[in-house]
C-alpha cells in the first residue's frame, strides 16, 4: 500500500477506485469524529460531498477549531488523491497533468470517474493492434 499511495507504481482503474473509495470513508470518518468531539454536531455524508466549504460547514456552530484540525488531517489524503491521480492519469495514456484537476471544484469529480473508466495504456494499444 505504502508504493501506490507514495510510490511511483503505476495505478490502475482497479486499484485507483478500490483505494478512493476506502481513503474517502477513512477521511469521511476522521472529519465526522473530529466534528463531533469539537461542537458534538454530526455531518452527513452528502454534506460532505459538497465542494462548497460554506455549505459543509453551515449550521455548525463554533466549528474553527474543527476546520483547522481537518485541514491539516487532510494534507496526506491530499498527497496521495493528487499522486495516484497522476500516476492514474499516465497509466491511462494521457498526460499526467491531468491529475492536477484534483484541485479544481467539480471538476475533480468529472476527472475522478474518468479516469476510473480510462482502460490502460495497454489495453488501449492491445485493441488498436
């Protein structure tokens, strides 16, 4: 695990939906606990999933504390969505710059299933020849 989250492995289709998922849960979960025990208020998975901080945190009272535990526990899920995106990316046949979109609101969604879908480089040159 510890190769294809910091390493320079390629990432398959496989392996890039199998561990975001996980490290979305794990993250989901960490960001849940360290609400709860901040302002006892729970947040819901589509809250969640909205790219719109405002929104994730609307209706929390006294949530400073949180945010700023949750931005740094997020720095290493960060690290490693950017890192397998760009390996996903080139693994995928195009370029690894494409992995960068991470960042981008809504549109890292729209890049994040593309690639899950993106068959390997391979796979693409075995049916073209």
């Amino acid at each position: 695990m510890t190769q294809l989250w910091f390493g320079r492995v390629a990432v398959g289709r496989a392996q890039y939906v199998k561990h975001g998922i996980g490290l979305l849960l794990v993250k989901y979960a960490l960001d849940s606990l360290v609400l709860y025990l901040d302002t006892a208020q729970l947040m819901a998975p589509w809250t969640y999933l909205s790219p719109s901080l405002a929104w994730r945190l609307d209706g929390v009272s006294n949530a400073k504390l949180s945010f700023l535990v949750m931005a740094l526990f997020s720095l290493p899920f960060v690290w490693v969505g950017v890192s397998m995106s760009i390996r996903r990316a080139r693994d995928a046949g195009l370029s690894p710059w494409v992995g960068l979109l991470f960042f981008v609101p809504l549109i890292n969604w729209l890049m994040i299933v593309a690639l899950c879908a993106a068959p390997t480089r391979q796979a693409q040159e075995m049916r073209r020849g």
